[in-house]
C-alpha cells in the first residue's frame, strides 16, 4: 500500500472524528436557540422514582465489576496477540497452530481457573 | 524466520516446568481451591527436582533459539540456582501453610512455579523483548506472592507499593531499551554488544542515558542502593517465605540478567560504566549494612542485610576483572547466598511464626527451645557475615581476593569494613538465640519435618560450598560462559 | 513528515507525567494510571522508532505488543491488589499506607 | 480538491446515516407493531413515515436539564463520546467495491478498537449523573459490553484466519475468490457474532442497562431533549456498523448478482436489522447471571475453539 | 612417624567436638571427660611433634600440601608445616588450652556447648600456628574469633554481652585489615612473579631484589604498617588494645587463661610470620618505631595494673604490659632480641594463664575481685595465695622462672640492637626497664594487699585448692620454673629459626 492511500485513509477518520463531534455539538448550539430554558430546584434533583434522593450516589458497587474489568482487561490484550498471528497464519504453518494451540490452552486454563473461582458467577 | 528451524530441544527444561507448571496448576483448580493439600506442593517440588535434571541434561552443551534464547554455562548455573531457591522455598511453604489456612495453597505453589518459569526465561534471554517477558513473569507472579495474605493489611500494603514500584522500575528499563533498540534497530543483545563502542561514539549521551535507565530499574528489582527503599516494606509484609523468595530468587535472577546486559550489551564500552557500579556498590553496602543495625524487626533486618549482600555481588561486576573471574565469583557467590538466605528463612518463618511477632526478641533463648535450629541459625547467620567456615566466607573472601587485584582497592576497603559492620547486627541475633532467656510463657520449638529437610539442605550447602568448593570452582575454570 | 525526535519528546514528557504522577500523587488509582502512561511513553518510543527511526524495522511494533499485554497484566494484578487493600484498610490513600515505616 | 470529497464523502454518510437512523426506528416499530399485530405508527406523514422526524423535533425542543449535582463536565462530554466512535467507525466500511472511505489495512482492528471506546461514554454518562439508577445501568452497561466483546473480537479471528488480512475490503474479495460467504465456513463465528454483537448493542434480549422496569433508563436516566436523542442515535448507529461489519465479514459485502453492491450491501444489513427487531419482539429479557455466565462461560470457549479448528482446517487445507 | 601429623592434630578437637555433639546433655561428667581426653590426646600428639621435631634446620617440617580450592588464576592451597617459631607455640596452645579444659570444671551451665566452643577454638588456634598459605591462616585466624565470642558472651561475668561484643568488633576489625594487607600482598607478588597465597613463597618473591622495580619499597612500607595495625589489635598494642580488659575481666577463667596464653600470640605470632618473614626489611625499617611502641606498652600497661582496684583487670593490663617486652625483643632484630621475644611469648604464655587461673579460683571462693576485699588470704587458703605469689613473682622475672630469661634476652638483645636499626637503644632499654620496676611495683604492691595484710572478715572460711586445680597450678608453675632453670630446652628449637630470621635483614 502505497504511503499516500495510507495517509489518505487516516485523514478520512479524521474526517468523521470530527463530523462526529461537530454533530451533537452543533445539534445542542443549534437547539439553544429553539429549547426553552426555565430551571427550577425540583426540576435539578436526580429522579429516584419520585422520592427525594438519599446519601451519595456515586455508591460503591460489588466487586463483580472490578473482576469482570479484570477479567476483560487480560482477555482483551491476549487478542492482541491473536490478531497477528490469524493474519500470519499462511506463512507461519504448522509451527504456527502449534504455537497459538500453546497460548489457547493456557488461555483456555486462565478461563477454567476463573470458572472454577466463581468469578464468573454474577450475585 | 530462524524460529522454525531452530533447536527446540534446548527449551526442554523450560517447556517442561511450563507444562508441569500448568498440570500443577490445574490439579489444584479442580480439586477444590481450599482446604489443605499438601500433594500440591510435593508435586510442585518433584516438577522443580524433574526440571534441575533436565537443565543439567539439556544445558550441557551451548546452542541457542533464533539468538534470542541462549542456553550456556552462565543461563545453565543461574537455573539450577533458581530452581534449587524456589524448590526450598516451596518446603518453606508447605509448613507456612499448615497455620494459614486463609491462604489459597495450590496457587501460591503454582505461582512460584510460573515465577521459577519466568526466572529461567529471564537468564537464558540474549534479546531484549524475551527479557522483559521473563523478567515481568518474575516480577508479576512475585506481586501477587506479595500479597498473598489477602486478609492481612501488611501484605496488601507490602504487595501495592511492589507493584507500583515494580511497575515503575519495569517503565524504566523499557525506556532505557527503547533508546537502545532505537539506536541500533535490534532488540539482540549481541547485536547491540556488536556495535556498541561505535553507538557510542556517535550518541554518547543517549547511550549512557540509556545504560542509565536500565540499571536504575533493575537496580529497583534487586534493591540496590539508592533504589532500595521499596525492600524492608515488601519483605516485612509479604508471608515469610515469600520474603525468602524475593530475597532470594527474584533478586538472583535480576542479578543474571543485569550482569548479562551489561557485561554483552554494554561490554563494550565497560570503561563508561564500570565506576557508576563501583559507587553503587560501595553505597549499596554502606547503607545496607549500617540500616540494618537500628532493625528490631528480623524480615526487615534481613531485607537490609539482603541489600548489602546484593552490594558484595555487584562489587565483582565493577572491578575490572577478567570475564570469567568475574562470573565465577558472582556465581559461586550466588550459590552460597541462596543457600544461605533460605536456610535463615526456614527458621524465620517457624520462630516467628510460633512467636507470632517478627521481632528479633522472638528469637530469644532459641538455644534452649530447639538446639538443632539455633546452630543451624548461627552456621548460616555466620555465612551471611563471611565467618569460617562456610560458604559465605569462602564466597566474600573470593570476591574480595579478586576486587584487590583491581584498581579500586577502595572498594575492598567498604566491602571489608562493612562486613565487620555486618557483625554487630547478625551476631545480634545469635546474642538472642544464646545469651537472652525465651520467654517465660514459650515452650519448646519442635521443627516440623519440611522446615529440618530445609535447614539440612542448606546447611550441606553452606558447608558443602566451602568444603568442597573446588568442585564448583574447577568446573567454572575456563568455561565458555556466555555464547552469542 | 514528523521527524522522530519529536515522538521521542513526547513520550519523554509523558514519561515525565508518568513519573510525577506516581511520586507526587495521593491516590492509589491515579498512581497505577501514572504506571500506566509511563509504559506507554516507552511505547510511543518504541512504535517511533520501529516505523521513522534511524534503523526502522518491526521488532519495536512486536515490543509494543508485548509492552501492552504486560502492562495490562500489571494494571490487572495492582488493581486486585487495591481491592484486597481496600478492604482491609478502607483508604486508598497513600498517605495512609503507613504500616510499614523505615 | 481531495479534501473536499473526502469531507463531502463524510458528510454524505453522516446525512444518509441520519436518514437510514430515523427510518431505522420507524421500521423498528413497524415489525414490532406487526410482530404483535397491531399498526405501530400510522399518523405522521404516509404510513408513519415522518414519525421519527417529529420525534427528533420534539427532543430538539425539549429544554435541557442538567441536575444540579452533576458532574458537569463529564455529563455534557458523555453523550458525545458515546455518539462520536460509533460514526467513526463507519469511516472504514467498504459500502461497495469503490465506495469506501478509509481504506484501512487493520480495518478489523479500527473497527474494533474504537467501537469500545463508546463504552467509556457509557459510563461517564451513568457515573456523572449522580443518580443511583444511571451508575447502576451504566454499571451493568459497561460490564455487559465489556463481556460481549471478547467473544465478539474472537469470533472475528476466524474470518481473520480465512482472508489472511484485517483489511475489510481483503475481506470481502476473499470470500469472492472462495466462492462462499464465510457464513457458511464460520457459521459458529457467525452465530457467536450475531449473539454477542446483540449484547453489545444492550439489545433485546439483552436490554438490562436499560430495562425500564428495573432501572427507569438505564445509564441515561438524567438526560433530557437533545442530549438524550444522542445516547439514543449513537446506539442505533452503532447497530447500523455492527450490521454493516456482519455483512462485510460474513455475508460477502457487497458482493451479490446483477443488483450494485450498495445496494447489496444495504439488503443484508436490513436482514441484520431485522434480525435485531425480531428478537425484540420475541424474547424476554435474560437474567443479569445468565448474562454473564452465558458470555464467559459458553461464548468465550466457543469462540476459542472456533479459532483453533478455522486455524487447523486453514492449515490443513493448505 | 604419623603421616599428617598436623593435620591429626588440627583437627582432632574438632572430632572430638563431633563426638560431644552426640552425648546428651545430662551426661556433663562424660562431656567433661570426653573434652579432657580429647584435649589431652591432642598435647601428647603435640609434644610427640615436639621431640621429632629437627632442630637442626630452618625450613618448614611436617609440611602438607594439598590443593584445596583451585580459583583458575590463584588456589587457595592447604598447607602446613612447622618451624622453630609455631614449634613452642604449638605446644604452649596444647598445654594451655588443655589445662583451661581441666580449669573448666567450674563451668556449670550449658556444658555440652561450652566443651565444643573450647574445642573448635582449639582447632582454630592450632590451624593458626600451623597454615602456611594465607587463605587458611586467615579461616583459622576467623574461626578462632566464634568460640571466643560465644565463651564470653555465654559463660562471661557480669558485663559479658558488651565485652564479647567488643571483642568481636575489635578482632574483627583486625582481620579485616589483615585480609586487605594480605591480599594486597598476594597482588603484588602475583605481578612481579607468581600468584600465590604460600608464605614461603611470598618471602622469596619479596626478597628477590629482582622484583624490586614491581615492589616498590614505598609499597612494602605501607603493607608492613597496615600488617602491623592488623595484628597490633590482637597482641594487643596500646591504641588497639582497649577490647582487651573487657574481654579479659569478663571472659571466664579458663577463657581468660586462653585468651592471655594463646590468643595474644597469634598476633605476635602473625607479626613475626608475616611482617618480619615477609618484609624483613621494612620491619628493621621499622624497628625503632616498634620498639617505642613496645616501651609504650610496658609502661603504659605497667602504669594502668598500678592503678587498677580488681586483681583480674590488673592481671590484664600486665598482659599488655607484657606484650611490650615482645616488641621490644623482636625490634632489636638481634638473636636475643628474637630469642626473647619468643621466650616470653612462652613464658608470657604460661604465667598468665597461671595468674588468670589463680584470680579465678579465688574470686569462686570470695566473690569478689576487688583489692580491698581480698587480703589476709595467705591465713586461710595458704597453697592458693602461695601460688599466686610463685606466679606474681614469675610475672615480676624472678630469677629462676620463665619471666626472667624472656626479659634478660630481649633486653641483652636491644642492649646489643645495631643503631643502624635502632638509634638511641640503650635510652630505650633504660626505659623500658624502668618499665619492669613498675611492674614488680605493681604486683608486689598488690600480691601485698591480698595474700597479706588484714584478714578480710568475710574471708575467714574459705576451702583451699581441691585436688584438680593442683593439676593446672602444678603443671604451669612447674613449666615456669623448668624454662626458667633449663632455657635450653626452648631455645634449640627455636634457635636456627631465629637466627634465620635474624639474617635476613643483616644480610
């Protein structure tokens, strides 16, 4: 691929980076203009189905998530790895199988070892 | 792409501590995460014994996998020192454990052993790229060792400020390998060693910013001075096996690996660096050895005494010695500290355990409580001193024989008198397990079997390293070290 | 074309930021991102280097991969570790980390 | 002058896109109207048709709260971060063999990266509100698509493995020069896809960030007028690229006889699209365990073997 | 003839060591026992070395020589041998330490550890005498330093902690400076001619004014002094000498008998070896300065017993002050300068140990060391006071006795010293006997204060000597007295030995 496709290619997502910026930016200036605009304290408060909200919201939430970022976290970067090697894949054969046979099991392991945790378990 | 065509079979040891690593692994997972079970760990350790026979059959003869990974005289002795620390740190654990049942047992022995893994990886590398993988295998598994007394606020304090840390040192040395890999377009070890005097000529400043960067980080990883200030924390919050393993293991292997940097990579222009070394030295030793005087807590003591040791292993590397001195020193060096620092270990973690405080009183009146354990204690408190005679004394005494030869006598100087300093605060100890009282509500100090097989091993070592230190040596004589 | 000493000025600003961030800053989160951007200015080096360097090849772009899955694993690991802090000590603070003083 | 079609060329798509959007909605509550045998709408313009165009008009002049405890920043960026990426994304989607924007060699990758970048939008939406149901949805949100991706992302490889590229347009000529859509090689890649891409989506019946009986609306609950309409507009032009990604990775792009490719193209996204609201109107919602469960424990290690087996034929094959 | 006679005899103690190890503890009497034996076993063996021993020649006798760690550039080799300078050092220890174990009887406590102590510092103290290469000098010289520290800090007086603690630093320290001069040593000899660790070796290596050029004499200065500082500690020599009332006042008895008979000449010992055989020409370099020291050392150890209020502190500074005589005689670099030097580290050897015995059997009975609580004793345990008169008086140089020999030749000796090496000799020998006058006015003063003089009241009922102390009294005045009366018997076997050393500087 040829240096001016390839640069050609990025200035189109910079293109639509900043057509999807400038669109909502633009819709909110644009509904200035038309929205009313009459705030008063009840209408500030946070909906809590009708009844006036207690204590922080910004609560602290189960573990869970935490662990299932974690868990994101090292699955998400172990394909990292995969995407080259798919690409790869003709040229590196055999060796190649084996090799991302080797990264899947212990891939695979790190899974069963959550499973077996109960980390997978939502309650 | 040299990968496919190259001799896999000197990845043996590895692949098969991988292998056994992950079965280990496994067996535990599916057997239930709690509950107690020692086979995990006896497994563990057959997988660590299986493996040092395979590195004495596969390392034999030198070769290596696409430049990358080397297997020579230096990957091979560093391996059996690292297999034979974490073996004797998984016994340490297996009697740690019978009191903590909060602890997952299977998972701290399999995590030593991916960190074992990760260690030897680390002293075979000759590339850039598999370093750092080794190195962070080490280092990763070693954060959660950390703190692997979840419940405990010390540990998880101890194993924050060792990742955060730990991360920081790691972010150092890539940066300082960037800058070499951007130099000279190969992350090879040799490669970079090849062309080195030449880099340098062209870029000195980047080049020794570079070398710079790398040795504060891995300074940070072997806790030399002034890079040290994470140890006494971490080593007194981890568990205290654990504290044996990263005073040990983790500190030998980035020992390896630094030495091997410098000495391929940067070899080339030694003339630049060599003094940056001596001085971090002769620090390393003074501050080591003078903080650990005011230590009431025995792991901190022991970090600190870790830090001057890591000293008297760096003096070698600055003076200008022939090669192979060099690697003879530190090696054999390496093994008697491992042998040493772990057989302490073992006792640490049972009278402090059965003291249930890490005070250096906890050790009072040992002689009266567990004779065998007390003199075990002195042999290798006095190793670590440098006391006949033990390994530790024909070690320092080695080093110190050969750092006279060099120009910087004056770093004979520090390295002697803070081994005299050194005395006041070992000898504290045997002052407690000798001359104090035990304590009026303690008993006697059975050892359990793991702890005494420990001890015994290390004392053969300790002994058997001064004794029949010709053995070693003579095979060390003239070997080729490291092939490129 | 971008000459490559400017990436190299960033990533050592951002390494800088990075290093600021873990020496100056009290909260532990904030402290593990700071690890973070530490690497990743070594990444932006690395990248750097590999495609407008003086020797440029691909070995610096396989470096960054590993640098990334590394760094994840660390963040991964620290972030558990802060967990199991804050559980026992409810801060994260690290004024407050003063179990263990020298 | 380059420049200028580039920008026309964005602008084009974001128009077309509005447009496919609003008619998207309406066709929404057609088939579901249907589905449960009644009209949907029927009064704005013929048959209903300038129904959602009424509605954006009516957002459009809603008034704007923003509560008072808000994070303000955070609450005012959200919306547009959680819009933004996903118009990105279509940037490199190949309408048709010489209609495509960013020829991008990693366009797998771009597509993939910078759709979950809309996530954070998500949660900075729920997390500055200060509101407990918003935090809970975005929650719940975030959590869900961050399961889904990596079957997601998995199933890809396979397609990966077979065209040997991460260029979609590569992609595409792959299958014509195979003869099959990889539907047929991939069909467990493809269902994997099409359920975790559902998920993704927080579609039915996957809906629980929004599940309106539990959590009012989900992460949004706060906004109002036109700041909502964005959240809604992002979600539903991110299950536009997801469906035109569907058609380029499995369905053969625009390949197809006799008809132009776009409009090819156009057709099997409808198919995608209605696939989507086909399942609105039959499935109930899942169990928030059952979700995630289902994700780690049935998708990933599908989408893992799926890998090794597309790999081992691959290979095998020559 | 036993083969490796020497090494029978090093490491006989530490058998013996093993073989305690397996008694269990209650058994004290068999420990005991097995101790005594086992140190008994070793004088014989010693004093069989002694009648073979060939005094006729000055090399190296009994030599062995193995190879113990090859290092590849340099091996640190296992070498032994005697000559006419270890010979009576080598039976002094022997004697001594044996007679410590039998003075030993009164150590109660943790018998089992305190017999294995003794023992290994035995091994230690013999291997000092004995090794010929620098590395096992030093391990021996090292290892003797453990047992010591475990002896006073376990089994010591009141302040024992802080006294074995400072005698670890000080020795310590001393080492410390000693591994420096000697591998400084070894790397100097290593460049003119061959890396070596052989004390034989090196002094052919210094001695060949073909190295000179490589050896500089500026080199050789600052080795003899940084060799001299190194074993000044352990002799002890007036700065350095501070660890030593402690440790001695502190130590138990038969420690104290060790320490006073044995331990102090491995300094003098090492001074001797090394920085006379070595660097015989810096050492008549620096002759005057050693003989000022010495005087130093008398008068100045001489002046502190005057003062001291505890008869065991007194005894102590004597040692100090004694160890000045062996400056003194060997500065003179005169065959009775050497001769007495040696003599007295024998006789010196012997009378201390008996002084040390003595205190610590009368402090058992009074509890006290103190001057002034003592007196009269000669009224109630008339043998004990007896002998420690007969043993103050030795001290003094009493014609007829040990001490009299010792200090006649190294006074002859620096009478007679070349000015070349010692400008000004009879000042200082006028001096320095100014110095001996002190000492019987010290002890005189004090032997009239305790065996003499009024009874002290708590005093009056105390047990005379029991029938095992006569063994160490009887056996140390007795070689007191033989030595006094048939010097012979000491000086043919050291004669050729110093003559040679003698000759190498006037050479």
């Amino acid at each position: 691929m040829d240096l001016d496709l390839y640069l050609n290619s990025y200035v189109y997502v910079i293109i639509f980076l900043l057509l999807g910026i400038a669109l909502p930016v633009g819709g909110l200036t644009f509904g200035r203009l038309v929205r009313p605009h009459n705030p008063y304290p009840e209408k500030l408060v946070p909906y809590e189905s009708g009844i006036l909200p207690t204590g922080d919201a910004q609560i602290r939430f189960s573990v869970a998530y935490y662990i299932v970022a974690l868990e994101f976290v090292i699955f998400d970067v172990e394909t990292v790895f995969i995407y080259p090697w798919a690409v790869a894949l003709d040229h590196l054969g055999w060796f190649g199988i084996n090799a991302m046979l080797i990264f899947i099991v212990v891939l695979a392991l790190g899974l069963a070892y959550s499973w077996k945790k109960k980390v997978l378990e939502w309650n | 792409m040299t990968a496919f065509n190259a001799d896999w079979s000197l990845m043996t040891p590895e692949i098969v501590l991988a292998i056994l690593a992950l079965t280990v692994f496994t067996i535990d997972f599916t057997t239930g995460i709690r509950g107690k079970k020692p086979f995990i760990g006896i497994l563990s350790v057959l997988s660590l014994l299986i493996t040092i026979i395979l590195v004495v059959i596969f390392n034999q003869t030198p070769g290596s996998i696409g430049a990358t990974f080397v297997v020579d005289p230096y990957a091979m002795l560093f391996k059996i020192v690292i297999l034979i620390g974490v073996a004797l740190v998984i016994i340490n654990s297996m009697s740690y454990m019978e009191k903590h049942h909060e602890m997952y047992q299977g998972e701290l022995y399999s995590l030593l052993l991916f960190a074992a893994l990760g260690a030897m990886l680390m002293v075979s590398s000759a590339d850039l790229i598999t370093l750092f993988i080794g190195l962070e295998i080490l280092s990763i598994s070693s954060y959660c060792l950390a703190g692997f007394r979840k419940s405990q606020a010390k540990s998880s304090e101890a194993a924050l400020k060792y990742v955060v840390l730990g991360g920081t040192a790691s972010a150092f040395i890539l940066y300082g390998m960037s800058f070499m890999y951007g130099l000279t377009g190969t992350t090879n070890l040799g490669e970079i060693g090849a062309g080195i005097q030449q880099l340098y000529g062209q870029y000195p400043y980047l080049v020794i910013m570079s070398l710079l960067f790398m040795i504060a980080g891995f300074g940070f990883k072997i806790s030399i001075v002034p890079f040290h200030m994470w140890a006494p924390d971490v080593y007194e919050g981890a568990p205290t096996p654990i504290t044996g393993f990263l005073a040990t293991v983790s500190k030998v292997a980035g020992f390896a690996i630094m030495i091997r940097i410098l000495a391929v990579g940067f070899g080339g222009i030694y003339h630049e660096w060599y003094f940056v070394i001596a001085v971090i030295a002769a620090l390393t030793m003074i501050v080591g050895n003078t903080v650990a005087l005011v230590q009431k807590n025995v792991k901190r003591l022991m970090a600190y005494s870790g830090i001057a040791q890591a000293g008297y292993l760096l003096v070698p590397l600055a003076a200008s010695l022939s090669f192979n001195i060099t690697m003879s020193m530190i090696v054999y060096y390496a093994f008697a500290y491992i042998f040493m620092t772990l057989g302490a270990f073992a006792i640490i973690t049972h009278v402090t355990e059965n003291a249930e405080s890490e005070d250096i009183s906890s050790f009072a009146g040992l002689q009266k409580r567990s004779p065998f354990l007390a003199h075990s204690m002195t042999v290798f408190l006095l190793s670590m001193t440098g006391l006949p005679i033990t390994a530790g004394f024909v070690g320092k005494v080695y080093i110190f024989l050969g750092v006279m030869s060099s120009e910087m006598v004056w770093l004979a100087v520090v390295l002697i008198v803070t081994s005299t300093i050194s005395f006041f605060y070992y000898f504290g100890i045997i002052r407690q397990m000798y001359m104090m009282d035990p304590k009026e509500d303690s008993s006697m100090l059975k050892a359990p079997t793991s702890i005494s097989l420990i001890v015994t091993i290390s004392l053969i070592g300790t002994f058997g390293l001064a004794f029949f230190a010709n053995m070693l040596t003579n095979y060390m004589n003239g070997l080729m070290w490291i092939i490129l | 074309m971008v000459p490559v000493q400017l990436y190299l000025a960033l990533a050592a600003i951002l390494f800088c930021i990075g290093l600021y961030g873990v020496l100056t800053r009290r909260h532990l989160v904030i402290v593990l991102v700071s690890v973070e951007l530490m690497l990743n200015a070594v990444n932006i080096n690395l990248v750097a280097f590999s495609s407008i360097g003086p020797f440029a090849n691909i070995t610096g772009q396989v470096f960054t991969l590993f640098v990334v899955t590394v760094a994840a694993a660390e963040a991964a690991v620290g972030l558990a570790i802060l967990i199991a802090l804050y559980r026992n000590r409810k801060s994260i603070d690290v004024i407050k980390q003063d179990l263990m003083r020298w | 002058m380059e420049l200028l079609f580039m920008v026309f060329y964005g602008v084009a798509v974001l128009g077309l896109l509005l447009i496919g959007v609003m008619y998207a909605i309406l066709f929404e509550r057609k088939v579901i109207g249907y589905m449960q045998v009644r009209i949907g709408p029927n009064r704005h313009g013929p048959w209903g048709m300038l129904q959602t165009a009424a509605d954006v008009m009516k957002l459009l002049m809603k008034e704007d709260i923003i509560p008072s405890r808000v994070d303000r920043k955070v609450f005012i960026i959200a919306p547009v971060l959680a819009f933004a990426p996903s118009f990105m994304v279509l940037a490199t989607i190949p309408w048709s063999e010489n209609l495509v924007g960013a020829n991008l060699n990693i366009g797998v990758l771009y597509f993939i990266g910078i759709s979950s970048i809309s996530t954070i939008g998500v949660l900075m939406g729920g997390w500055s509100s200060n509101n407990k149901y918003s935090l809970m949805g975005a929650m719940r949100g975030v959590a869900q698509m961050i399961s889904y991706e990596i079957p997601l992302v998995l199933a890809i490889i396979g397609v990966v493995i077979l065209a040997g590229s991460l260029n979609l347009n590569d992609i595409v000529y792959a299958q014509r020069d195979m003869g099959v859509w990889f539907i047929v090689p991939q069909i467990l890649g493809f269902v994997i896809y099409l359920i975790a891409a559902i998920a993704e989506l927080n579609r039915s019946p996957f809906d629980l960030p929004e599940a309106e009986s539990e959590l009012v609306s989900g992460y949004h609950t706060e906004y109002s007028g036109f700041r909502m309409a964005f959240f809604f507009l992002a979600e539903y032009v991110y299950a536009i690229a997801i469906s035109a990604l569907a058609t380029t990775l499995f369905l053969g792009g625009w390949l197809g006889p006799i008809l132009p490719g776009v409009v090819w193209f156009f057709l099997k996204m409808c198919i995608f699209m209605f696939i989507w609201f086909w399942l609105r109107a039959t499935m109930p919602r899942v169990r928030v365990d059952q979700l995630m469960s289902f994700g780690w424990k049935v998708l990933i290690p599908l989408a893992l073997l799926n890998i090794v087996i597309t790999a081992v034929i691959k290979v095998w094959m020559g | 003839m036993i083969p490796n006679i020497l090494s029978v005899l090093v490491f006989l103690p530490l058998l013996g060591a093993l073989i305690i190890l397996t008694i269990p503890n209650e058994h004290k009497n068999v420990i005991r026992s097995v101790a005594g034996i086992t140190s008994f076993v070793t004088l014989i063996i010693s004093v069989i070395v002694w009648n073979v021993f060939n005094r006729s020649t000055a090399g190296m006798q009994f030599a062995e020589n193995y190879t113990w760690i090859d290092l590849g550039f340099v091996s640190f080799n296992y070498q032994l041998g005697v000559d006419g300078l270890s010979m009576p050092l080598l039976v002094l220890t022997t004697i001594v330490t044996f007679l410590g174990i039998v003075a030993s009887v009164s150590i109660k406590d943790r018998v089992k550890e305190y017999f294995v102590w003794m023992l290994i510092l035995l091994t230690g103290m013999l291997g000092v005498f004995v090794a010929l290469d620098m590395f096992l000098f030093f391990l021996f010289f090292e290892l003797t330093l453990i047992p010591m520290f475990f002896i006073i800090g376990i089994w010591g007086g009141s302040q024992k902690e802080y006294a074995a603690f400072k005698f670890l630093i000080y020795t310590g320290l001393g080492s410390a400076v000693m591994l420096i001069a000697f591998f400084a040593m070894f790397y100097q000899g290593a460049v003119a001619e061959e890396a070596t660790l052989n004390f034989l070796r090196l002094a052919e290596i210094y001695a060949n004014p073909a190295n000179a050029h490589i050896i500089s004499d500026a080199f050789k200065a600052g080795l003899f002094i940084t060799l001299f500082v190194a074993f000044a500690v352990k002799l002890p020599i007036f700065p350095f000498h501070t660890w030593l009332p402690d440790a001695h006042v502190q130590a138990p008895t038969p420690a104290s008998m060790i320490l006073a008979g044995v331990l102090l000449k491995m300094g003098a010992y090492g001074l001797l070896r090394v920085g006379f055989g070595i660097l015989p020409d810096q050492a008549a370099k620096f002759a005057f300065l050693i003989a000022i020291l010495g005087v130093v050392n008398i008068i100045y150890g001489a002046l502190l017993a005057l003062v001291q209020k505890d008869l065991k502190k007194l005894v102590a500074y004597s040692s100090i002050s004694h160890m000045g005589i062996v400056l003194l005689g060997a500065a003179s670099f005169t065959t009775q300068g050497m001769q007495g030097a040696i003599f007295q580290l024998v006789s010196h050897g012997f009378i201390a140990a008996l002084l040390f015995f003595m205190v610590g059997a009368i402090y058992e009975r009074t509890h006290t060391r103190m001057i002034e609580d003592l007196g009269g004793l000669s009224k109630t345990i008339p043998i004990l006071a007896g002998f420690l008169l007969a043993a103050a008086m030795a001290s003094v140089g009493l014609p007829g006795m040990s001490g009299f020999v010792s200090e006649l030749l190294a006074f002859m000796g620096i009478f007679g010293a070349s000015p070349d090496i010692i400008p000004a000799a009879k000042t200082i020998a006028v001096v320095a006997a100014l110095g001996i006058i002190l000492t019987a006015a010290y002890l005189l003063w004090a032997m009239q204060r305790t065996t003499f003089g009024q009874l002290h009241q708590s005093n009056a009922h105390l047990e005379d000597a029991r029938p095992i102390e006569y063994i160490p009294m009887i056996c140390l005045l007795g070689l007191t007295i033989l030595i006094g009366v048939y010097p012979a018997i000491l000086s043919d076997v050291i004669n050729i030995t110093v003559i040679d050393i003698v000759s190498k500087i006037g050479g």
